[in-house]
C-alpha cells in the first residue's frame, strides 16, 4: 500500500468515531481527492470503510490478510518478520521466498500470500492452497552453521508451529509425526518445508516453509479424510494475522536458543511429548531402503532414532515415517 493509505489507515485506527476528510486532509497535508483516493485502495484491500455524510470515515474492521501492517500489529520480535513480502497470489511462498534470498533478503525476511497455485509439501507432495482460508508462510534465515547443523532447523519449526497452534487453540490436542507435520484427530493440520542453499562447509541461506490449515471448509471428502483445520475442528474462525504473528514469535525464541545451545536438546522432551511415533513400530523409507523398528525418540541433532529387533538403536536423519504393518496410515 502507499504511505497515504498506511497514514491514513492509522488515523482511522486511532479514531474512536467518524473522521472527516477535511481533517485527515490537514492532518497529512494532501487533497482531499488524494484522501478519497486513498480511501478506495483500502477497501480494495478488504478494509471496511463506512462513509457517512457530515460525519467522514469510520474503519469498521480490519482484514484477515497477512500482510505486514497487519502482522505487525501484533508482531512482538526483535528480526522475524521485520521484513514482511505479501502476494495476494503466488506460486509458492518457498520459491519466492528462495528468490529473493539469492538476491541478498536479510536475514529475518518473511513471505506470505492468500492463496499458492503450486504449493509444495515434502517429497514434490501437493500442499492444497485456497485462498482466503490458510496461513502459507516462508522466512529466510541465514544461520552460521554448518550444511548439517541447519538440518535440524525444520524441528524447531515444527516445535514454533505447534506452539503457536496451542496459544490460538488452548485445549485442542496436537501431534507431531516426524520429521515435520502436525496432525489433529489423525488428520493433517500443519507441514514444514525447508530449502536450502549451501555450500560444503557454510549456509547461504535456508528457506523455511510452512503451511497452517486454519479455516478451511473442503467439500472434497477425499480431503477431508486426510487434512482438517481449525474450523473444521471447532467450528469458529480464527484469525491468520494474529497466528502468523504467533508463529513468527515462537520461531525466532527457539530458533535464538538453538543457537546458543549448539543442539536440539532443550526441546527434546517437548518434542516426545507431542510424537505420534515414539513407542511405535514404524517403517521409515530413506532415499535407498525401507528401516522397521520402534521409536525411541529423536536424538539432539534431530534425527529419529528407532530400536530395531535385534536390539540396536540406528538414527534416521532423513526419510517418511509410517506406522508399521500394511494398513497403516501416512
């Protein structure tokens, strides 16, 4: 938005009742026309902006956009999210998000959108992406670490997501099925994708995507067999701004912590404590072989870690776990 709209929507905010044109006009040193011009970019962003004769202009409501001056509402974080990139419509935030870090993005950057055409999930698997419905959220971090070290960045991730999820939804029940999805009465709720750039020894940059179902209403019933969102679980409505800003939160507070820490560690129980897998027979196909075992928990580079029949433990640092047996879901 221009800065006429942005000073504007703040004098609107700031107003508990009807403000003339005349005296936001003053106020800012523009035209009239320039006011009412500006007015229209507002609501066609989605604002509410009552008019009334002899009385002037009254926000009625903002919008559940998460764009950056409504995140920033709320927003509580020293980096994340200082830089915030909305499209109303993009293919994936994860690919723009990577764009835009190869052309030099602070570290901190984040990219959301309304609706992805293409969004991705693990594994080239289709993240079904409506708009006006889900959160669709990447930030570019440029951690000093290395390649092998910012593998364990999508735990903490998930470990900000589910945060974030339980101080929007309190007494709602949330599990994580490693390495990075969130599951809510064994449906799909939340998933990761992180992306990086490296070189042997160093981090470029990682892009971490994530991807929030929050009011979404399918009428697809194969959908609905395997994903939900928080309306569907409740029947209310939430607000994606205000869990954006939530996630964001949560993220830079485990992932400063992580840094200081050198490990995963100080999450670890955390972490076990929302696991649909731990105590479970699991097959965990890898990019060479199937591994069968039950989980035991995740190690503090965050890799699974699975006690296999004759005893031994082995550590999965990268694969798609199911439960074990041929009915078993994903």
């Amino acid at each position: 938005m221009s800065d006429n709209s942005l000073r504007i929507l703040k004098i609107l905010r700031n107003s508990r009742d009807y403000i003339s044109g005349e005296d936001i006009s003053v106020e800012l040193g523009v035209s009239r026309s320039a006011v009412w011009k500006s007015i229209g970019k507002l609501r066609k962003k989605g604002y509410i902006v009552d008019a009334v004769s002899n009385r002037g202009y009254h926000l009625s409501e903002g919008i559940d956009l998460p764009i950056s001056d409504e995140i920033h509402r709320y927003l509580d974080t020293e980096c994340f999210g200082s830089e915030i990139v909305y499209m109303d419509s993009v293919d994936s935030t994860n690919s723009l998000a990577m764009t835009l870090a190869a052309r030099g993005a602070a570290h901190g950057t984040v990219v959301t959108a309304d609706q992805q055409t293409d969004g991705r999930g693990r594994m080239g698997r289709k993240w079904i992406s409506p708009p006006c419905s889900n959160l669709y959220l990447s930030i570019i971090l440029r951690p000093e670490v290395s390649p092998t070290e910012a593998s364990q960045i999508p735990i903490l991730s998930v470990v900000a997501s589910i945060r974030a999820l339980k101080r929007t939804v309190s007494d709602m029940s949330f599990g994580i099925k490693w390495p990075n999805d969130i599951y809510c009465r064994d449906r799909k709720i939340s998933g990761t994708l992180c992306e990086m750039k490296a070189e042997t020894d160093r981090v470029n940059h990682v892009v971490v995507g994530t991807g929030i179902n929050v009011n979404m209403k399918p009428s697809d019933d194969s959908i609905r067999d395997i994903a939900t969102s928080l309306f569907m679980e409740t029947g209310i409505e939430y607000s994606r701004v205000r869990l954006a800003s939530f996630l964001l939160e949560e993220f830079e507070r485990v992932y400063n912590r992580w840094l200081i820490e050198g490990n995963l560690e100080f999450i670890i129980d955390e972490w076990d404590g929302y696991s649909l897998l731990k105590g479970k027979q699991v097959d965990v196909r890898t990019a060479t072989r199937i591994v069968s075992g039950k989980v035991t928990g995740i190690a503090r580079n965050g890799a699974l870690k699975l006690e296999l029949p004759d005893g031994t433990v082995r550590f999965v640092y990268a694969g798609d776990a199911t439960l074990h047996g041929p009915s078993s879901g994903s």
